[in-house]
C-alpha cells in the first residue's frame, strides 16, 4: 500500500503505468475516517476506479472513475 510521503510522485505513476499495461485493476482512495471533500476535488474516505495513466510533456495524468457517478 503507498501512502503519502512513502515514495516519489514519479515512482507512484510509473507503479500505476505499469499496472494498468499489464492488464490489472486498480482502485486508489484517500485516508479519512468521514467522506469529506478536499481541494483537490476528491473526497476523503472514498474509493475510485484507475481507468488510464497518460504521460504528457508537462505532467503525468492519471483518470479516476467515481464509482457513485
């Protein structure tokens, strides 16, 4: 499990790349005990689907699927 602070931004997408090409299913959440939203748009507490890692020029994308719609 990867946690905030346990590795490098980088290395956390090449994981998730990494995965993803090698035909697994990955799910991500953010730690908290009630479903709070936070500045990022996401909410605490909650799970989402991995859909895509795309890399870019400029930054690293990854696509989240809210379960709830």
């Amino acid at each position: 499990m990867l946690t905030k602070g346990s590795t490098g931004s980088a290395a956390v997408f090449e994981i998730i790349h990494r995965a993803l090409n090698g035909g697994m299913v990955l799910t991500c959440g953010i730690a908290g005990q009630v479903e709070a939203y936070v500045d990022d748009g996401l909410y605490a507490a909650h799970s989402y689907s991995i859909l895509r890692a795309e890399e870019e020029v400029l930054r690293n994308r990854v696509k989240l699927r809210n379960p709830w719609g």
